[in-house]
C-alpha cells in the first residue's frame, strides 16, 4: 500500500501566516506591490569591457552585487521610479557567464572543457541551450502553482534511480539532442517565459535535466523579459561559488534538492564528489545572502533514514531556520535503481512517519508543502 497525505491546496495554503510571512516578498510580486530581482538588477548601470579579466569582472560582479543589496533595501517607490539600462549588473553577469563557458565551471563537477568550442563536459551541453517542455505546471509545491515551468535538457548527475531519465540521462547513448528538445536562445527563452505569464504563471521556474548547464541562457534571458514575473531556480544545486555568484540576486524564490546527508551516498548513487559540502554550502549562501524565501525537496530515499534524512533535518534546523521543507514521499525505484537492492522499493510507512516525527521535533515547517 501506497502512504499518501493530501497536500493543501493554494488558496488554504496562502492563509497560512508563517509561509505568508517566510514567502512575503514572492507574495507581494504575485501581487505586483513589490518588483523582481531581475528587474532591480537591470536598473544598476554596468559600464564593463566585455575583453576585460575574469578577475576585474568577478571583482565589478561582487560591487554590483553589493549596490543591488543596498538599492533592494529602499522605498518601492525609489526602486519604481528608476529607469533600466543598457549595459547593467544582468549584462555583466551574463559576459562573465560566457567567459566561464569557454572552461566550464558552472557545476563542481568542473569539467573545464570549452563549450563555446563545442566541447562537451558530463552534462553533454555545448553552448547551445535545450528545451524539452515547457508549461504551466500544477503539480509543484501549492504556493508554486501554477507554475511556468521550463524543462531543460541536460544534467550533470547521474542518479540511479532518477526518474526523469528521458529527459536527463537515456537520450545520451540512443538520441540525438534535437530529435527531443528545442534549441533555444535568450530571445526565445525570454518570450517563452513571457508567453507563460500571459498563460497565468506565477513564476518562472527553471528545471530539467538541471539548468545548472543553461546558466549563460538563463541570465542571458533575463535581459530580454519584461514581466514582473518570480524567477525560481529549481535544481540540485551541484553550483561552483562563481555560478551561484551569476544568479543570487536575480532569482526571488529557490527550490534545491537535498537528496543526501553524506558525500558517499551521493557518491554511491549520484556519481558526484563532496555532494553534501557543496548543497550544504550553497543553500547556506542563498539563505543568508540570497532571497532567503526557499523550499528544500528532500526525497524519503527507503533505507537511509538515519544517514542521509536525519542529518537533512538537523542542519536546516540549525542553518536554515526560514526555509519551509517538502519532505517528498515519492520515490520510485526506477532507471537503475534495480542493481541496488537497498533501495529496490518505495519507502515504506514507517520510514515515511520516522522522518516527519523527526522534522516535528525539530520545529521544521513542511506540512503546508509537503
Ligand atoms: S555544467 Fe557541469 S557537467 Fe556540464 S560541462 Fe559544465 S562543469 Fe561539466
């Protein structure tokens, strides 16, 4: 049998007070009382040579970055009243983005291959963008939705048991990327996002395969959208600090895994060195240094309560007192997950009630999401 809880719908979950006052600045945009990141940051005038260091422009990066926190603080009526420019902390972060193309570093993975070449690192992205599917999506977190999702091709983990594999892994040995995905630029990505926000979106929500690989297309968009519109960042946040660095201040909302609570199940079952150091570090980041508004999905894996959930739940108890949980009950034992008989199977009731009990006694807010 099938553990199930019902999850609250939209309405009742905005009548919640604690998610309206952890999510308030994303409400307030919904409600168009307040203006996105993106759009503040366009309003900071950049003058850059695009020629320039990867040093000068880190450096010119960390400046802007500290100008846009300082203008975020002001009245909304400063804020409304400035005018957007040309050159500005989005243009910069989308030169230096480039730059980190041409030896990839986006994820800690750091491939370093040349993608502006046509190299391909794990990820088997060039500089070229892919998108799989895009659309209104009702089945995210209830203060998500409708969410404009878009679903990018490519990732740069290897889960076995993942359950996008079409999307993320399978297509790497069988297809070609475009007999299954659309080549996408900044343009198109931003009038895609537009055309979702006319739909009825409330936010643009980046995903995959990971957008982790589509940084450079992802900020590059922001130059070219318009609406008054959350950007959301929806990935397993495997960032290198330079590529977090690119997108902290432009996005309003984050939605990361937190899949493991060691580096050697991540290993085991994700390929990937130091898993639990890097997510850990950079949801630190975004909590204290970024929007701060966050829901962390962490997948009840069966067997690995003790070492992976646990350590979950005791460090957003300690780091990441405002972020809410989703505490996912839906794991499938699909791909490969097969050859590995501990987590050949659903979680099971017990394990399921073991990790909410858990998160109670630990005053971590997951129900309204979860
Ligand atoms: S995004 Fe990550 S996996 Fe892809 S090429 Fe860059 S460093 Fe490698």
């Amino acid at each position: 049998m099938v553990f199930r809880i019902l999850r609250p719908d939209s309405e009742t979950v905005w009548k919640n007070d604690i998610i309206r006052k952890r999510f308030a600045r994303y409400r307030s945009i919904i409600d168009d009382k307040e203006i996105a990141r993106y759009i503040v940051a366009k309003s900071i005038e950049c003058d850059f040579d695009i020629n320039d260091s990867i040093k000068n422009l880190e450096n010119l990066l960390a400046e802007k970055s500290k100008e846009f926190n300082l203008l975020l603080n002001k009245s909304n009526e400063i804020i409304e009243n400035r005018q957007i420019h040309n050159m500005n902390y989005v243009s910069l972060a989308e030169n230096l983005a480039n730059k980190y193309l041409e030896n990839c570093i986006f994820c800690e993975r750091q491939c370093k291959v040349n993608r502006i070449k046509g190299e391909k690192g794990f990820c088997l992205i060039s500089n070229d963008s892919y998108v799989s599917s895009a659309f209104l999506h009702t089945g995210e977190e209830a203060p998500l939705i409708p969410s404009g999702t878009i679903f990018f091709q490519g990732c740069n983990f290897g889960c076995v048991f993942c359950q996008n594999y079409d999307i993320s892994q399978s297509w790497k040995n069988t297809k070609k990327i475009e007999d299954i995905a659309r080549k996408i630029d900044t343009i198109q990505l931003a009038n895609l996002a537009d055309r979702l926000v006319e739909k009825g979106a409330i936010n643009i929500n980046y995903v995959g395969g990971d957008p982790i690989p589509n940084i450079h297309t992802i900020v590059g968009s922001l130059q070219h959208q318009t609406s008054n519109i959350t950007q959301l960042w929806n990935s397993n946040f495997y960032l290198t600090e330079e590529s977090l660095s690119l997108i902290i201040d432009f996005m309003d909302f984050w939605l990361p895994d937190f899949k493991y609570g060691n580096n050697n199940c991540a290993e085991k079952y994700s390929g990937i060195t130091s898993y639990y150091d890097v997510v850990a570090r950079n949801l630190k980041k975004i909590h204290n240094a970024g929007s701060g508004e966050i829901i962390i999905r962490h997948l009840i894996m069966p067997n690995h309560i003790e070492c992976c959930s646990k350590p979950i739940l005791d460090f957003v108890a300690k780091e990441l007192p405002k972020a809410v949980m989703n505490l996912m009950q839906q794991f499938r034992p699909e791909y490969k997950a097969s050859q590995y008989p501990e987590i050949n199977r659903r979680p099971n009731l017990q394990e399921i009630q073991k990790v909410r009990k858990y998160a109670d006694e630990l005053g971590i807010l997951y129900e309204p999401v979860s």
